[in-house]
C-alpha cells in the first residue's frame, strides 16, 4: 500500500482547512483526520528509529488508492520534512468497477434483477463462471480478504464479466443491512469447517436466521462440502428448526475450484445441501442508534456475552479536541472505529458503525460500561 517516508516533519506546520483534527496519543502516533476531495478517512504519522511513517489509517482507509495517494502527498508536503522515500507515483491502483461499500450500499442498482450471493469466495471461479451464464442476473461475493477481491473484479473485468460485485464484510453483518427479502439465493461453498471449534463456523442458526432475513420467501442457501461432518451438522441443524431441504452427493458443477479438483482425484464426497425459506417469516428490519449522550474516555477492553470492547489511549489535539480509536462488535470479530470528542460532544467520525446487532450491543456496553468526563 503506499506510504511515505520523512525525516523532521512539522505537524505544528500544517494550517490547510482540508486538516479536521490532529493528534497524538501516548504511543506518539499522530492521527490526522481529513476531508479530501469529498472523502473523509485519515492518515497516521509515526516515528520509526529516526524517521517518520507516513501511511493510511487502516480503520477509515478510502478504497480508491488513488485518492489515498494524492492525499499522502499532500499531507508530506504540508509537513514540511524531508521526503527521503515515496510510492505513491506507482501506477498500481485498485480502483475496481463492482466494489461496493457496506455502509452506502446501494440496492437501487439492482432493480428488476435478480440478485445471489456467495459467501467467502476464495478464487472466485463458481461464482465469475455462474454470472458469465447468466448475464441478466446480478451477484455479489461476500470476502474478508481484500486480496481475493482485487484478483477476482481484475479477473472479472479483463474478461468482460460486468454482473458482479464484491464486498468486503463478514457476511452476517452484511446479511443485518441488507434490504429484507432481497436476495434470490445464497452460496455457501467448501466454508473452512472447523472440525475442532464449531463454533466458529458460519453455517449456524444464527447464519441462517440472518439470510432468512434477506432472502425472497422460497429463496435458497447452497452449502457446498467436502466434509461429511459438516454436511451433517447442516441436515441435523435443519432438522431442529423443522426446515425443507434437499441434498445431493458427487454432483458435477460446469467449473471446479483447483482445491475440488484435488479432492476429486482423493476420491472424496462432495455434499450438497440446499436449504428453502419457508412462507411466512418475520422479516422487520430493525433500526440501531449508534448516539453518545456522553462521552467515553476510560482506557480498557471489555468482554461480555459474546461481544468486545475495546477503548485505546486517546489521539488529543493541541485545542483539547479527543480521537478515540474502539474496537467494537462481536467477540470473535470486532472492527475499529474512531469517535470524535469535542464541545458539540462525541460522535462516530467519518461513519458510525454498521447497523448489526452485535455492533448495536457492544455500542451499548461502551456507553454504560466505562466512567464519562469530558
């Protein structure tokens, strides 16, 4: 990703009105929040040895790197250091058509189409090779990790395949902000099957009741396995809840993973499930507020009913203004936000964290759980 290197910056020396906040906090790492051209997200200054680190703050970073790299060089220049090393001219961008954003996400763009998902789809191919056959349908793959995403839209996009998307969010938070009964169909294919730890599984009730949520009535959820343990965890799960579905053992698809061509040649079962909404589910969607009535300032992680907070020291500014980094959400994945403190009182800058939930409850525990002072 780019970054700068700098030696002797001045933050004193930065006055641009595109500057929203500046300060540092007992790490001396200094957070410099900024609206640039329409987007706000923030920079990070830090000391390294002798020299200084200029780069992006990871919890607001703007997807197009582009505009990450205009303002990085911006903020050097306003620095007034010494730049003794500078990425940002590389050519190499990742501003990818289809690239959608969790907490703007647009479903006007899908009228009158039809519309799946998949869920963590590691290379891609069933899910390039599904919409490349059905070009009047939209699809949107569901992964956590950015890599995949870029290979796959690139991929998609060198080959003229225009009905995809891409997200980056854990799927049942992306389920949560969803529009109700907005999804056709779900694809769950070959999920890591933690045969020690079920819990971490993403096949759960929970899971299912969070794509029940979003799916049309008959809509379905296409779990794909090599693991028979797993296959039967599913059917025993469906059972419980009294649910219609059918399954499969070895069927072919018109395109296989390298990972399922390998277990083919090990002679191993391929499991299909396929789980149908039923008629008449309750699908209100609920309204969270993400509000301060004061404002947070203890230091300190708490863990609680399967959700975590965590508060780290705050970024102070030379007129008292506070930046407040939180990792928030459930237990086993918490994201990071940032929470602007001054006279008007606290807020989530530059956004307030998805509607979930599990966001919704820890947001709850941050603001009856600590001591306030201004």
């Amino acid at each position: 990703m780019p970054h700068i290197w700098l030696k002797n910056p001045n933050v004193n020396a930065m006055r641009c009105d595109k500057i929203i906040f500046c300060g540092t906090n007992d790490h001396q790492e200094t957070l410099i929040a900024l609206n640039f051209k329409g987007a706000q997200f923030a920079l990070s200054l830090k000391q390294k040895n002798v020299n200084w680190l200029l780069k992006y703050n990871k919890s607001t970073r703007p997807s197009d790197t582009t505009l990450l790299k205009e303002a990085l060089k911006f903020i050097a220049v306003e620095l007034n250091g010494e730049i003794i090393f500078d990425n940002t001219q590389n050519s190499k961008t990742y501003t990818l058509d289809g690239l959608l954003d969790a907490s703007d996400f647009d479903p006007s763009i899908f009228v009158d189409k039809k519309v799946f998902a998949e869920i963590g789809f590691g290379s891609g191919t069933h899910l390039q090779n599904i919409a490349a056959n059905n070009p009047k349908n939209a699809y949107i793959g569901v992964e956590i990790y950015k890599p995949a995403i870029n290979k796959f839209l690139n991929r998609c996009a060198l080959e003229g395949v225009k009905n995809v998307y891409a997200i980056d969010e854990d799927a049942r938070i992306f389920f949560e902000i969803l529009p109700r009964e907005f999804l056709d169909g779900i694809y769950v294919h070959f999920p890591v099957p933690w045969p020690e730890a079920a819990y971490r599984r993403v096949w759960s009730k929970e899971f299912v009741n969070c794509a029940f949520a979003c799916l049309k009535e008959g809509g379905f959820i296409h779990l794909r396995t090599d693991d028979k343990e797993y296959f039967e965890f599913a059917v025993a799960l469906s059972k419980e809840l009294g649910l219609e579905y059918n399954f499969a053992i070895n069927d072919e698809l018109d395109v296989v993973s390298k990972y399922e061509a390998r277990w083919q040649r090990q002679n191993k079962d391929i499991f299909d499930f396929i789980l149908y909404k039923p008629n008449g589910i309750n699908c209100a969607k609920v309204s969270y507020n993400f509000s301060f009535n004061e404002t947070p300032s203890l230091v300190g992680a708490i863990s609680q009913d399967e959700l975590f907070v965590s508060v780290k020291s705050p970024y102070v500014a030379a007129n008292g203004d506070k930046m407040l980094k939180v990792a928030l959400g459930a237990v086993n994945r918490p994201k990071v936000y940032l929470i602007k403190i001054d006279d008007s009182g606290a807020t989530y800058w530059p956004k307030a964290p998805l509607g979930s939930s599990a966001n919704a409850m820890a947001h709850n525990i941050l603001i009856k759980g600590q001591n306030w002072k201004r």
